[in-house]
C-alpha cells in the first residue's frame, strides 16, 4: 500500500512533562488504527497534532500524501447553540451545501426566477445526490428534527451530530477521539459497519474493544513516551504487548547479570582500568542505564474493601413514576439478591438514569415501594462525573471522604498511598482537578465512589474517558466485589464480561428481565425483527393475493411472464395448498382448546399441528421465492 502520512520526530510536553519526545512512524493508506495508552499520557494531544488542531514541540514534521483530506472528531465539538441543526450541519461542509440551502430557501420562498438559478447550480454540483447523502447520513445518526437548536440538543445527540458532520465530509483521513462515547448501542453498531467497510484510512482512541477488534487492523502502543506498532485485533494486542515486556525484562536480566561482571573490571586498580580501552568504560554506563530501567507497569491497582451486605438489599413492588405524561416506570417489582450484577440497558433517553435514582432514594416513586435494606451501602458512579470546588486539588477531594482507606484485606493506608495505586504519584496529588485530563477526573471519582466501601455499587455508563488498560482493572475488581452491582453501559465487551443478566428499560417504563449476555439479547432482537420483517412480507403477500382477482393473478404481475410452465403451476397449486393448511391448522387448534379431546387425540393433534407450522413456512418461502422470479 502507499504510504499515506510520515510522521517524524514530533514531540509534546507540558510543562515537565514529557507525553512522547520525537516518536517517528508511518500510516499506509487503507490502515485503521486503534492507539492505546493510560489517561494522560498523550493520546488526544497526538491525535490533534496528525488532525492540524495542534502543533509538535521543537520541530517535527507531518508528511501526507498530496491532496489528502482530513476530518477531525474531537472528543466534545463546540457547536453555536443558537443555531439549528440544519444551519449547524449545512454551514460548516461547504460550497457544494451553500447550493443546497439555496435551492431550499428558493423553494420555501416559491420564487420561480430564483427556482430556475437553483436548480441548474444544483446540476452543476450534483447537489441532488449530496443532498440525498446528508439525509441518509442525518437519519443513520437518528437526527431527525433539523429545526432543533444546538443548544438544546442532549449529549448524545450532540456527539451523533459531530459524527454526522465527519462523515459528510468524505474524507480521506478520519482522526476520531473515543467516537463511541454517549451513543446508543444502534447507533455505535451503524458507525461499526459503515467504517468496516468504507474505503478511509482511519486513526482513533476508543474503549470500546468490539468495536476496536471489528473495526482496527492495527494498533498502536503509546508507553514511556515511546510507539509500539502490533498489527492484527486487540487479541493479538493483548498477546503481543505480554510477548514483548517478557522480552523486555529477559534483556534488562541479561544486562544486570553483565553489568555485574563489568562492575568487577571498573572497580578494579586505576592502572588496570587505564590500560582498558576507553570505548569499554562508555559502554559500561551504557550498560548501566539499560540494567537499572525498571519495567514497572502503570496499572491501577483497585484493592479497596466493601461493606457487608445483609439478607435484604433493595425491595420494589409496583413501583410507578411518571414526568408530566411520560410514563418512566410501570409497575415495576423485584427483590435484588446477594451478588447480582444486572446490566441496564436500553435506549438514549428512555430513562435508566431515572431507574438508578429511584433505586438510590434521589427520586420518589409516585406509586409503590422501594424498601431498602439496613445494611446497604450505596456507591453512585455518575454520569455527569466528579464534582469539585474551583482551586481544590486531587489529595483535598479524597480527603473530604477519608483521611485513610480500607483495603480488602483489612488493612488501613494513607490516602496518598491509596492516589499512588489509582496512578496519581506524590508530585502529581496537589495538581489542580480543572487541570486533569477527562481520563484522569474519571479515574479520580471512581476512587472518591470506591473508598465510601459500598456494598452496592451502581455505575452510570463507567467506562466513558477510561483507557483500556484501566478498564481491564476495573472489571476484574468488579468480578470479585462482594457485594450487588447494578451498571448502565453501552460497552458491549464490558457488560458482557460483568454482569449475570439484563433489565431492558422500554419506551413507555415497561422492563424486561433477560437471563444471559448482551451479546446474546441482540442476537435475539435481531432474530425477532427479521422474523417480524418475514411475517409482515408474507401477510402483506397474502392480503394482496386475497384482494387480487382470479383470472387477472397469472398477469398482473409482469414477473410471473418469466415463470417456467412448471413453476406457474407449482405457484397455482401453493396457492390453493397454503390456505388449506391454514384451515386445517385453525381446526386443530379450536379442537385443542375445546377440551373434549383424549389423551391420545392432543398428543396426535399437538403433533400435526407442528408439522403444519413447518409446512406452512416452507410452502410460504417458495411461494414467495417464485413470485419475486
């Protein structure tokens, strides 16, 4: 493949801190790359840097490949919240788009004269096809009311919009900061299969890792400043990235092992050591640095300790809660148990955070009761994140919780030793919070939730801004707690791994328990509205079957011309057969409903009845398969 950009030297720091100090590397195009690393080691600054948005420290130098077209995801766009969705869109992608909002307004106006120029600047640019793209795109994206103001949107309307606006710039380069963040299942599923397949070359951070392994091919390692390249999904990632530190620490062992050896020499008289040759004596401190670099990994480290949960958790029966006319719960009843994990799941606005406030008591039912055990302790991780004072700093948040941490095995810490394990050192705990990454103020509340010990932890979509590697801690903390876990998510990969089963939250405040996996739920709906889909065909088929007149169905339809004169019969004759089965199936069905029948009668009736189920479905197929010739 072409090499699409070179990347050389560029470096970033703030302030001390160097993120990554002249990494070089090379984008052919056609690669889509996943880059991961910890919260606040660089990721977002090296994205801005390849999307033109921010500049390399002490040089560097971007080479692409002439004409490329880049198009920039940032993780929060600032839109004018005055202006409307339509306005929004259509002023930022263009000359061909001013034709289109031109053509519109001459429409709105009905002024022919003004009609007339439209149209043929519309032929000009093929603004008829654009336009058709950008509905598409808008109705892919569920943006349907293009009068609404920005301001008004939530913040998964607002990020479908930015991700909207990138895709209709057609770009030939996409850099997306974390795309998944705050949409809904559906809507990250389309962006998935439109990136499978779009013919872009494509560099992102994301946490979602079906997304990342469905999508990426490549992935990139940024670690100490410097960029590890593994091709293949992040499987082949994780396997790789143990590959190399064992390779690693087997190099620094070698290096102590010689270094020992050369401590002998450079210890030895001055004479022996000046009669050496002095290449050895440089390559000694060489060999030096190499022996004393320490391979520590920077993972979170979650050891903190839960309540004791007693017999009675949380106790609903029929509770209801309504907003104006919207119901958001309907009578709903269940009894949680000891060490559930139950995932919620459902669509953008439909009300699970409303569901987890009912439970927590920061919302009334309006009818029934929530009944909560003695025992229980709740932690809240909440969407809307950490909650600071202007000027306060990380060590002042935690401490306004403890002035100590107890861990799981009992024992008490210092909270600076508890900030040091959730990756916060000692330089880095008087920093500013309004200063932290969006990472790391999300890494900082999940310790501020966790060091309350709950018992029963409920988190609101946690994994938005945490790295993966910090995922990966989290959700083997969470396989261990010992106490109840309730966890709104669209993280597929993350539910899946976590939680025993499912409350579906619908439209309307119904819910439905579902036993099993996310990923098994979707397959399931997807089954159900393909099923739903064939239903709908077949009886559509059927009513206009049953409407057409007999002597016009062998002409009506000008595919049936192409039919063989075997098939037009085979057709005839399932058409007649169809509806008898229909009828045969209905009479065994009242037959079974009468109770008047045997023992042996049910049991020979249950059976046709089976079988004329299957009939039925196969001579529908083939009706269909030969009506469609």
């Amino acid at each position: 493949m072409a090499s699409f950009l070179q990347v050389e030297n560029i470096s970033k720091s703030y302030g001390e801190k160097v993120l990554f100090e002249k990494i070089c590397f090379n984008i052919n195009e056609g690669d889509k790359i996943a880059l991961i690393a910890p919260n606040g080691t660089g990721k977002s600054s090296l994205l801005k840097i390849l999307a033109g948005v921010d500049t390399s420290d002490r040089g560097g130098e971007l080479k692409f490949m002439k004409d490329i077209k880049v198009a920039f995801l940032d993780q929060n766009t600032d839109f004018n919240p005055q202006n409307t969705l339509y306005d929004e869109i259509y002023s930022r992608l263009g000359e061909k788009y001013d034709v289109i909002k031109q053509y519109e307004a001459a429409i709105a106006a009905a002024d022919e004269r003004l009609i007339e120029r439209a149209i043929a600047r519309m032929d000009a640019v093929d603004g008829w096809s654009v336009e058709q793209r950008i509905k598409q795109v808008l109705s892919s994206m569920k943006l349907t009311r293009m009068d609404q103001k920005m301001g008004e949107l939530s913040g998964g309307e607002a990020k479908r919009a930015a991700i909207a606006l990138m895709l209709l710039q057609e770009a030939d380069f996409l850099v997306m900061d974390e795309p998944t963040n705050h949409l809904d299942i559906d809507v990250i599923e389309y962006l998935e299969s439109h990136l499978q397949k779009a013919r872009c070359t494509l560099l992102m951070v994301t946490h979602d890792r079906y997304f990342l392994d469905r999508v990426c091919n490549t992935i990139y390692e940024l670690d100490r400043g410097e960029l590890y390249i593994y091709k293949g999904n992040y499987s082949d990632f994780l396997e790789k990235r143990e590959e190399r530190y064992t390779n690693m620490q087997a190099n620094i062992d070698k290096a102590r092992n010689l270094l020992r050896r050369e401590l002998e020499w450079i210890r030895s008289t001055p004479q022996a050591r000046t009669g050496k040759a002095r290449y050895r004596v440089n390559a000694f401190y060489d060999l030096k640095d190499r022996a004393s670099e320490n391979l520590g990994r920077k993972d979170v480290t979650i050891n903190i300790a839960s309540s004791r949960l007693g017999g009675k958790i949380i106790d609903c029966e029929g509770v209801t809660l309504n907003f104006g006319e919207r119901k958001m719960l309907d009578d709903f009843t269940y009894k949680f148990s000891r060490f559930e994990r139950v995932g919620i799941v459902g669509k953008n606005g439909v009300g699970k955070s409303t569901f987890l406030n009912l439970m927590t008591g920061d919302l009334t039912a309006d009818k029934g009761k929530v009944e909560r055990g003695e025992t229980l302790r709740i932690g809240y991780y909440r969407q809307s994140g950490i909650s600071f004072k202007p000027g306060q700093r990380v060590i002042d948040v935690v401490r306004e919780i403890a002035e100590t941490a107890r861990t799981a095995d009992g024992e008490s810490i210092s909270i600076t030793s508890m900030l040091t394990k959730f990756l916060f050192p000692v330089e880095d705990q008087n920093k500013l919070v309004e200063i932290l990454s969006g990472g790391e103020q999300r890494r900082l509340y999940l310790l501020t939730v966790l060091m309350q010990n709950p018992n029963f932890l409920i988190l609101d979509e946690p994994t938005n801004d945490l790295d993966i590697l910090t995922l990966n801690v989290l959700e083997e903390y969470l396989l261990s707690f010992k106490g109840c876990l309730l966890i709104v998510s669209h993280d597929r990969y993350f539910l899946d791994k976590i939680v025993d089963h499912l409350f579906i939250i619908r439209e309307g405040g119904q819910v439905k328990d579902f036993v099993g996996q996310y990923s098994e739920y979707r397959e399931y709906i997807k089954e159900l509205e393909s099923e739903q889909a064939r239903q709908a065909k077949i009886e559509a088929e059927k009513a206009q079957r049953q409407t057409a007149p007999t002597q016009d169905r062998s002409t009506d339809a000008p595919a049936r011309k192409k039919l063989s004169y075997k098939q037009q019969r085979e057709l005839e004759a399932l058409e007649q057969e169809i509806p008898q089965l229909e009828t045969e199936k209905s009479d065994l069905e009242e037959k079974l409903s009468s109770g008047a029948l045997s023992h042996e009668e049910l049991t020979a009736a249950s059976e046709r009845i089976g079988e004329l189920i299957t009939l039925i479905e196969e001579k529908e197929m083939r009706w269909l398969e030969l009506s469609e010739i």
